[in-house]
C-alpha cells in the first residue's frame, strides 16, 4: 500500500530530497532551502516503459536516464540528477520501494550528478573517514558496527558518496543514521532482534538506527579497505598498489553497470585518477569460519595509527 502525504523535505548525501513518499530513514529537513535537488514524486510510467523495454531488459540505461522495473512493486525513473519517478505495480510494497528509492535510484542519483558511490560503509576515525567496500555478504556494514560499538560514529551505509573539494582532496558526504545488519551480526553483537523493524517481511535483515552515532559532516576521506572472504582461518591485509588501485575503484562503485551506458568512463577514471595515490588501499581477508569484526576493526585501527 502507498503512504501518500504532502511534500516533505528530507537530507541524505547532502542533498535536499523533496518526496511525496514517506522516507522514515532520513532526517527531515526542519529550514528548507527554497530550492530542492532531488524530487521523489508518483507518476505513471507504464506506457513510457512498454516503448523503452526490449525482451528479457529490467533496466534501461541511457545518458541522464535510468529507468527499471521491479517485479509486484514498481517502475523507477531517474533522471538528469534531480528527479525520481515512482510508478506503482500491483502488489506494490512501500517497504520494497523505499529500499530501491534508497538505494539504486539515490546511486543512480549520484552517479548522473557526478558523484562517485562506492559500495560499502564509512567510519569516522580520528577526524577521517575511512571506507569498507566489498561484495555483498563481505561484512561492509558488520564491521562498520563494531566500530560503532567501539564508540565511533558512522558516515554513511550501503553507498559511500564521494566528491572532490576545491583543493581536490576526496571527501564522504554522510547518507543517513541507519545500518542494516543481518539477524547473525545482531546476535553476535548481542542486539535484541525485536527492538528493530525487518527490511522487508519475512526478511532476516534490519533496520537499526545509528542516530547518535552518526557524523553529519562531510570528512576527508584517508583510506578504503577491500573486505575479502576466505577459508583461510588466519586474517591478513595487503596494501593495495599500482593498476590494482583503479580495479578496487570501479569494482566496487555502486551499480557500476550504469557507468558505460551512460557515457561516463572517462568521467569515472579521472576522478578516480584524481584521487586514488591519495589514500590508503588495503585488503583484508576474514576467516569465513568465525565472527572476526571485533578482530577487524583492531586491526584497522592499529594499521591506520602506524602509517600515521
């Protein structure tokens, strides 16, 4: 079922997202600036869908448009770097929608306004941000909450915004204070399943809110650490060096299918380019035979603290 309500003005990846849907995950904006970046809004996209698709698509990218369709939920739209077009599909489900709105549209979003979305999490470390990347299931998000256990405050989950400042240094742009962790991660770090709301029903993920421990500031990015997994029952780290830095990069932005498509290779490796002997570049292979994150994230620290 739809939640309809007027207009309302929320704040993720620094941007002033003005929706017609209810976005519960997102602070709401309380002084709004006269002029919006993003607007989420219901439209109706069946007809523009059925001339687009081809046989066997689910997603049409083309320069400045995304547009793809989820089954007993809905059709988006993304467009120019400033909308977002939802069109229900019987069966819609406001959980499911809110999932795709916050995660590949806002991607979709960021890519189509040149900004780089890298996969994973980011941590506050010592007035830096620090990011997590890896395949689905790596334990992005799982590490990044043993950090926060550990008392430092979360950037951002999921997709790790970056752009260039004026003096080109790299930089996170917060998304919103909400992690989602698998039913495993919370019983290993002891959290009460029944404190928090399942991503979708009959799902085994959470929705667990961060909200004082979130950093709201955009922070100098310093590092990113590739997460691995292996059967090996020891963890390791390697630096991450030459070409491979740039293979680290596109492997793990967010949605990286988009970036051909839309004619924005050259666009993808220069920033990178820009940026990448900038920072630190690890890989960290975790034992798939245990719980390592408390492990992990020592390791991080103390790695981080010997190259400073």
């Amino acid at each position: 079922m739809l939640s309809t309500l007027k207009k309302v003005v929320y704040k993720a990846f620094g941007l002033q997202v003005i929706s017609e849907i209810h976005l519960p995950e997102l602070p709401q904006m309380i002084e709004p600036k006269n002029l919006n970046d993003v607007e989420i809004t219901i439209g109706d996209l069946t007809l523009e869908w059925a001339k687009l698709v081809t046989q066997n698509e689910d997603i049409i990218v083309k320069e400045n448009v995304v547009m793809f369709q989820i089954p007993s939920t809905a059709i988006f739209s993304i467009q120019e770097g400033n909308k977002i077009i939802v069109s229900p599909l019987a069966g819609f489900s406001e959980d499911a929608a809110r999932l795709y709105l916050l995660g590949t549209c806002m991607g979709a979003i960021l890519i189509q306004r040149k900004i780089l979305p890298l996969h994973g999490s980011a941590i506050v470390i010592n007035g830096k941000s620090y990011g997590f990347v890896g395949e689905s299931g790596a334990g992005k998000s799982t590490l990044a909450s043993a950090f926060i256990n550990s008392g430092y405050h979360l950037l951002t989950d999921d997709v790790i915004a970056i752009s260039l400042s004026k003096d080109g240094i790299p930089v996170v742009t917060p998304s919103y204070p909400q992690q989602k962790l698998w039913q495993e991660s919370l019983n290993e770090f002891g959290m009460e399943i029944h404190q928090y709301r399942p991503l979708l029903e009959r799902e085994t993920k959470y929705a667990v809110p961060v909200a004082s421990h979130f950093t709201a500031e955009s922070i100098p990015l310093a590092g990113i650490f590739e997460l691995v997994k292996t059967k090996n029952e020891e963890i390791e780290i390697h630096p991450i060096q030459g070409l491979e830095r740039f293979r680290t990069l596109f492997s793990h932005t967010y949605r990286n299918f988009m970036i051909a498509p839309a004619g924005l290779m050259e666009w993808h490796f220069t920033t990178s380019a820009s940026f990448v002997n900038k920072i630190e570049l690890f890989q960290l292979c975790r034992p798939v035979s245990r719980f390592t994150a408390h492990e992990l994230s020592a390791l991080i620290v103390k790695t981080i603290q010997k190259g400073e």
